[in-house]
C-alpha cells in the first residue's frame, strides 16, 4: 500500500486556524475530491471535528487518544500505526491531516500531493519543514487567481528520493 499525504499550505507553511483552514479555495477542493475518491483518509480527530461529517466516497479512519469517540460511518483508531492498519488492503490511503498527523507521518509516506496557496497567512497550525534532500519534485502546476479562486497557487506532486 502507498501512503500519501495530501495537504495545501501557505507560503509560510501555515495550514489551519482556529480548527478551520485559513481560506476557501474552490480549486483545492475539487482538486483534493478527484485525487482521494475511492481511497482510505486517516486523520486526527482535530480535523474530523472540523469537517464534521463522514465524506461521500472515501472510508475515513480517524485517529484519538479517547476511547469513546465515535463518529458515524467512520473507523475510530487508537494510533496512527493502527490507521494505517486499518487501511493496508487500499492501493493508495491518504494522511488527511492536521498538523499533529502529518508530523507524525511524514516519515512515513513516499508521496505528497501539495497545493501551495501563493500568500501568506496568519495562524495556528503548520505543516512541518520538509528536507528537500529527501524529496523530489514530480509535477508543479500553476494557476492565477480567478472569480473562483482568490489567491494564485500551484499543485506540486513530490515523491521521496529512495535511497
Ligand atoms: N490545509 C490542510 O491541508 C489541512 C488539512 C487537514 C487539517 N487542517 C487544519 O489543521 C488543523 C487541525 O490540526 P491539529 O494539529 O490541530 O489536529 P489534528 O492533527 O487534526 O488532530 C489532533 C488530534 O489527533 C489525535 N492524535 C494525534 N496524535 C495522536 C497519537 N499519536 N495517538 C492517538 N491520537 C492522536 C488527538 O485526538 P484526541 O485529542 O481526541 O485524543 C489529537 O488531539 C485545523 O485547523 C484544520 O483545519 C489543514
């Protein structure tokens, strides 16, 4: 099984305030819909709580030191290792964030899927520093703002340099 992780973030690194991202980019949206449908998302229950529903078409497997969480229609797991368990029959499963998630994971995945919000932000939460060293740009797309969209941003695909 792959492990990804898919994330947008500022140019300053920043992915979250007050439990909430801090924009509305349709694009990214979109974007993150077409690449995940199908697939297990993992995430900590910071990030369940603030989508607030299960999402059509993806198993969500969220992640929490309570033992009596529960969620509808989601699988509820005690640690990031038993996520990934939870998923290991996908071909591809998703670290769907937050921040104590995908810092936990990064060493873990050999892709990330990463929308790059072309401003900066002020906030709460951020994505860790990635050592360049270790990855490998893939694809770097990028796209103006619009009527849709109010801030230019790139998709940018990495995959982790095998050594
Ligand atoms: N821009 C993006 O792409 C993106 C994506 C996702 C989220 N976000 C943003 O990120 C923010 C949330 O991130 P966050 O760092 O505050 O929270 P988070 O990573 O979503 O969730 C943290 C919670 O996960 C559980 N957890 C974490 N590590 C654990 C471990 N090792 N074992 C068991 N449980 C563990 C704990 O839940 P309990 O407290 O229940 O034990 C912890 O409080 C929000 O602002 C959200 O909007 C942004």
């Amino acid at each position: 099984m792959n492990l990804s992780i898919i994330v947008a973030l500022s140019e300053n690194n920043l992915i979250g305030i007050n439990n909430d991202l801090p924009w509305h980019l349709s694009a990214d949206l979109k974007r993150v819909k077409a690449i995940t449908m199908g697939h297990h998302l993992i995430m900590g229950r910071k990030t369940f709580d603030s989508i607030g529903k299960p999402l059509s078409g993806r198993p969500i497997i969220i992640i929490t030191r309570n033992k009596d969480y529960k969620a509808k229609g989601c699988t509820v797991v005690p640690s990031l290792a038993e996520g990934i368990k939870a998923a290991k029959d996908d071909n591809e499963a998703f670290i769907f964030g937050g921040g104590e998630i995908f810092r936990e994971a990064l060493p873990l995945v050999n892709k990330i899927y990463m929308t790059r919000i072309h401003q900066r932000f002020e906030g709460d939460t951020y994505f860790p520093e990635l050592n360049m060293e270790e990855w490998k740009q893939v694809s770097h797309n990028e796209f103006p703002a619009d009527e849709k969209n109010n801030y230019p941003f790139s998709y940018i695909n990495l995959e982790r340099i095998m050594m």
